[in-house]
C-alpha cells in the first residue's frame, strides 16, 4: 500500500480528524507569506526613500567657492559690482557681493586694499561642479575650466546652509530662521499642550464619574484626534488671529495651533498611561489612609510618567512635522530673519522645505533633500528619546 494510501486510511478511521484541517492550514501559510512580503515591500520601500533622499541632499552639505581679487575701495562701497573683474560676474553670487560694504564696516582695515579672496560662487557655477543641469554660456564655462586648472576653484562645507535664513538667491539661502522658528514655535506648543493634556487625563481617569457628559467629551476628545490638521488651522485662524488679534506668522500663533492639535494626542496616551498602572496600588494607598489627591500625585502619576512623557514627545514630533494648519496661520511666509521673540514673524522647517519644492532653480532641489535629512534627524532623535526615557523610568510588574 502507498503512503498516499495510507494517509488517507489513517484520516478515515480517525473519529477525531478535521476535514477543514488542510484547508486551514493552507490558509494560514498563505496569510504568513502575504505578511511577509508587506514587510519586505514596506523595508525596500523606505530604504528607497531614504536612498533618494540621502543622494540628493549630501551634495547640498558642499558650497562653489572661487578664489578671486577683491577691491575694496569707496566705489566698490557705492556698487559692490565694481569690486570684482567684469569676466567674473556672471560666476560670483550677487548676494556675496551686497555684502562688501558689511565687511567693509565690520574691517575698515580693508578700505583701500585689494585680497584675493574666496568668494561665494553663483549657484550655476556650484551646480556645473556637481554634475548637474547648468546654465553658463561657453565663454564663462571657459573661464570656469582655466580657474579649475589652477586651482582657483573649490568645493567647500557648507555653513551658509546653517548660519542663513531663506533666500531668494539660492546659494545663501539657508535654514537657520526656519530651526529658530520651529524651537520657539513647538516651545509654545508644549508649555499649552502637555499641562492641560496631562491635567485633563488626570482628571478623567482619576476623578471624574462615570455619566453621560464625560462619555461625551471622551468620544470627542478620540474624533479630534483623528480630524485632518487643516481644520485646526482654521481654527487657530478663526480664534487667534481673527478673535484676539494675536500677531499672524508669528511663533505665538502657531504654537498655540499646534497645542490643539496636539492636546487630544496627549490626553489619549496619558489615559492609556494611567489605565495601565494595577488597581493592587491604588487599594493599597487606600488601605493606608491617603486621600484620592495623594493616592494619584504620589502614586499613581509618578509609575504612569514614563508612558506619559512618550506620548507628550511622540505628540511633538508629530506636530514638528506639520505643514498644512500652519500655513494657514501664515507661517510660509518669505521670513530671512531670525526670530528673536514669539511675537515676531517667522516660518517652520515643514514650511521653508514645501516652499523650496516649489522653486525653479535646481540647486533648491538639494536643499530641499538636505532639510528633510536635518528634519529627519530630529524627529528619529524625538523618538529615541522617548523609547530611552520610558525605558529608564519603565516599573514591569
């Protein structure tokens, strides 16, 4: 008799045999490899994210610098045009020549001198060293390669991406005001967000009784957590600005958009926080006298903190990353400056990277890839923070 036969003999005389069983088990083979494969889509998919996103944005962390003679006189005061020769206008950055009269107040020592100095090169020029789409006609490509042969040309770090704010030349426009904006923006977003959210939690685990009205705000509170972000620029519009003439684009008003967006965020996880702590604690604090007020300050509130506080950052970064209520509050505005106050005009990061997207010039490009990568950075080290902070303060039971 053949195996096959057997089997089959086996399964017939067996009272508690399933015939469903092969059936079944197909099934969840089947299931396993559909999961399988919607993990390896999900990894190839982000490492070709972060692939594309790296390849484009490191060229940016690199500047055209030419070595060049500089005149520093009162005519090149007057014109910064006449600081230079006249072959190389086309090759240095006009926003490197408005500032000569600067460095000129900044260093009286250079009126009347002529240096040859590095001078920051015009974003054509910075592509063409990069490899990519250029615009130079042949007699400043020419020059370009004469310069090359040399060594009057370089590629440098850098640092105007760091120390500038947005521009509209795009080889000094940097991100600068954007990260000052963002600090001073979420600064506001959590001062508002985490008391209240963690108050409010607090309460509705805690204290309040269990009828029809918390019911309700327990229903709302979970819907707008899950309402798109554009509403709640509307209604920072509506109630900041519109309402209490608070100053639009300024850190104040986003701040304070953002804390509601993010309040129902914070109010969801620290209830989950506090759920999780065992009743056995509670009894016990009970059992020894202390009042509810104690019982959840010095017992309750100091176990459930760590899942509190990652929540609060995870909140955060969520609100770090976003673009649409705050472009509504008019925090995409052209903003050079640095802020130096909450009431002052200024943009986020989420904001300057949209608005780079939208330029022409190619070199915007790169830095767009280049902000995303600093963006990146910050919200991964958000995350590590709050997966190390509920690590170190965690209590298993």
């Amino acid at each position: 008799m053949r195996n096959k036969d057997i089997k089959n003999n086996k399964r017939d005389t067996n009272p508690f045999y399933d015939a469903s069983l092969n059936t079944r088990h197909t099934s969840s083979r089947r299931f396993k490899r559909f999961t399988l494969a919607s993990l390896v889509f999900s990894i190839l998919f982000l490492a070709f994210f972060l692939t594309d996103i790296i390849s484009k944005g490191i060229p940016a962390y690199k500047q055209a610098y030419l070595q060049i003679e500089v005149v520093y006189n009162n005519k090149s005061i007057q014109n910064p045009r006449f600081a230079i020769n006249k072959k190389y206008k086309k090759l240095v950055s006009r926003a490197w020549l408005r500032n000569i009269p600067k460095q000129i107040k900044q260093n009286s020592s250079l009126l009347g001198t002529t240096q040859l100095v590095w001078v920051l090169a015009d974003d054509q020029v910075d592509q063409y060293l990069k490899g990519h789409y250029y615009k130079l006609k042949e007699q400043e490509l020419s020059l370009l390669k004469k310069m090359q042969e040399v060594g009057n040309v370089n590629l440098q770090f850098n640092k105007i991406l760091f120390t500038n704010g947005d521009s509209k030349i795009p080889e000094y426009a940097g991100i600068k005001s954007a990260v000052i904006g963002s600090i001073l923006t979420l600064l506001i977003t959590m001062t508002v967000a985490f008391p209240i959210g963690v108050m409010t939690a607090i309460y509705l685990e805690e204290f309040a009784q269990d009828n029809k009205l918390t019911q309700m705000i327990e229903i709302n509170i979970n819907n707008l957590a899950a309402i798109p972000s554009i509403l709640f620029g509307l209604l920072g519009l509506a109630i900041f600005i519109s309402l209490f003439g608070m100053p639009r684009s300024s850190p104040l008003v986003g701040g304070l958009t953002l804390a509601l967006m993010t309040l129902p965020i914070i109010i969801v996880s620290s209830r989950a926080a506090l759920r999780s702590v065992p009743d056995s604690i509670r009894q016990a604090a009970y059992g020894l006298g202390l009042t509810k007020i104690e019982v959840t300050k010095d017992h309750v509130l100091p176990i459930a903190f760590p899942g509190v506080l990652t929540g609060s950052i995870i909140g955060l970064a969520q609100a770090m990353g976003e673009t649409a209520p705050l472009i509504i509050v008019g925090m995409i505005a052209f903003i050079p400056d640095t802020p130096t106050s909450i009431f002052e005009a200024t943009t986020v990061m989420p904001a300057q990277l949209f608005t780079w997207s939208g330029m022409p010039e190619r070199m915007y490009i790169e830095k767009t890839a280049a902000g995303i990568m600093v963006l990146l950075i910050i919200l991964i080290s958000l995350n590590a923070v709050a997966i190390y902070l509920r690590k170190k303060y965690e209590i298993r039971w």
